[in-house]
C-alpha cells in the first residue's frame, strides 16, 4: 500500500495523539501518504479527510485527547452507512485504515473489513477492556490520575474522619479500580467482575474502625454501582459520615505517562507496517512486552480474562 487514512472514534484516550504521530511519521518515513480523518466514522461518511505530513503531528506527544476529534456514528452502523465510508476511502485512493478506539469502534473496523476494504485495529480506551492485549492506551495516565484524586480526597476524608466512595469508570472492567485501589491503598474496592456484597464491606469498615481506622477510602467502578446511591446504604450500616465523588471525564484527560506514549508509538508503528505489507484485518496488541496483532475477528470474539490474583491481592491489603 502507498496511502492510508487514520482515524480516532469513540471515547478519546490520554496517548491517541501519540499513536497518530507514529501511523503519519512511519508512513512517510516509507514513502506512504497518510491522510487524517476527523471525527471517526461519522466524519469518514462526511469526506473530512485532510493529507497529513511530519509537521501536521508535530509538538502533540504531550497532548491529551485526540488532534483528529472523535465521534459516534449511527448511520455508519448501516448497510447505507456503510457504502457512503467505502466509497469516500475509494474517491480519496485510500488502500487501507489504521482505526484507534476501543470494542466499539473495533466493530466498526470489522465491518469495513468484512465488505473487503482492509484495516488494522489500535487499542485505546482508559477501560482497559479489550481482551486481546494485556494493555491498552491510555489505560496507565488514567490510573495515575485517579491516584492524585485519591491522595487529595484521603487528606480531606482523614480530617473529617469519614467514608469516602470513590467511583472511576469501568462499565464492564473493573481495570481502573484494582489498581488504583492497590496503589492508593483503599480499603474497599467494588467492580463489575464480582458480586456486590456490601453487608460484607460495611464489615470491613467497621472492622477497621475497631482497630482505630477512623477514615475509609471505597474505590467503586461505574459498572458496579452508583456512589451517591452507595453512600447512604453505608452511612445507615456503619454508623460512620460517608461522602461520594464521581471523577467522572477528569480520568480520560491530560498530557499521557510516558508508558502510553511508547505504548502508542510501538502499536502505530507495527500497524503501519502490516498495512505496507498489503496486510490488514487485523487488531495491535501488546503480550509480554511484545508488540503482536491478531485477526480482528478472533480478537473480538476473545474473552477479557479477569485478573483473580490482583483482585485478591487488593483485597488482602485493604484490610
């Protein structure tokens, strides 16, 4: 292939702009042109395709968010939709697509895929809920992220002696709040992956509280509940003032750690590379620190394996 589009679709992700910045200066660096397509499929169906170049993604490392925008698209869910994107990438002489988003958008490359036109597939989400790879992009500035949230919210919660439910998003994987609950330590942490036992968890509390814990911290996943609706519950079984806080977008922005930026520059590299070799349908993932890819159907249909032993460990050392 000699030209390729990259876009960015779904919900945007702290190292998207490092995993352009590697797709536009691999291209050129082989002698590929590269054309940028803003606001994901919705903006591929609308032509807003513009040629990219070395100084087109020049001082966006440090950047959070994504230079191409992002969007959702209904109409690309249809057959309709769908011919209008093949025949835009067709107009433009586009060969192939380096797609970056997560499940969702991973669909939508999959159903370009499946009516021939080929794609290659990058992991970013915060959510870190994509089976096939061990990470993805953006996954480790969100931790970090919620542990500066955490380390401000504790000094309040200390002072006032009081519970404090904490809820980070993970609608389906309960990523964020393990490790955010390990690393800030925490003394409860609650996520979709496991039942909701919070007879067992007010336990906890006031365990601690018997051995002189006058303060709590909860890490609460949005999949597996509500904070604001949790907060009473546990007030009314514990006996002890608790506060909610919803991090909300805040997890999803700011400048990416420097893991995410070399993860994304490894990842945008190794899709340009396929797509050089006339080989797409297929998604980038990192296993044991090695870059490899998979058919994106397979990827797909992979199931996201949850981590029990780090789950026990957060439990261990919550008490």
């Amino acid at each position: 292939m000699k030209r390729i589009g990259v876009l960015t679709s779904g919900g945007d992700a702290p190292g998207m702009n490092a995993a352009i910045r590697a797709v536009v200066r691999t291209a050129v660096y082989k002698d590929m042109q590269v054309y940028g397509i803003r606001r994901g499929f919705k903006g591929l169906i609308k032509g807003e395709i513009d040629q990219m170049d070395v100084k087109s993604v020049g001082e966006i490392l440090h950047r959070g968010g994504t230079i191409l925008n992002t969007a959702r698209s209904e109409l690309f869910k249809t057959e309709e939709g769908l011919k209008k994107a093949i025949n835009v990438l067709n107009v433009f002489g586009i060969e192939g697509l380096v797609v970056i988003g997560g499940d969702g958008s991973f669909r939508g490359a999959l159903d370009l895929c499946e009516r021939g036109f080929p794609v290659v597939a990058i992991p970013g989400t915060i959510d870190n809920d994509i089976a096939c790879t061990e990470q993805t992009i953006g996954f480790d500035t969100a931790v970090n992220t919620v542990l500066e949230a955490i380390n401000k919210i504790r000094d309040t919660v200390t002072s006032h002696e009081r519970t404090n439910i904490i809820e980070v998003m993970g609608r389906h994987a309960g990523d964020i709040a393990i490790y955010t609950a390990i690393a800030g330590g925490a003394e409860g942490i609650l996520i979709p992956e496991m039942p909701l036992d919070i007879d067992k968890l007010c336990k906890r509390i006031i365990e601690g509280r018997n051995r002189g814990k006058s303060s709590s911290i909860i890490i609460l996943a949005e999949g597996a509940g509500k904070a604001v609706e949790l907060e009473k519950i546990i007030e009314e079984k514990t006996g002890m003032e608790t506060r909610a806080t919803v991090l909300g977008y805040i997890q999803r922005g700011g400048s990416p750690t420097a893991a995410d930026i070399i993860l994304a520059s490894r990842m945008g590299y190794h899709a340009v590379e396929l797509l050089e070799n006339d080989i797409g349908n297929r998604v980038v993932a990192i296993r044991r620190n090695q870059i490899v890819d998979y058919d994106i159907k397979e990827a797909l249909d992979m199931p996201k394996e949850f981590n029990q032993d780090l789950y026990n460990l957060a439990l261990v050392l919550s008490i």
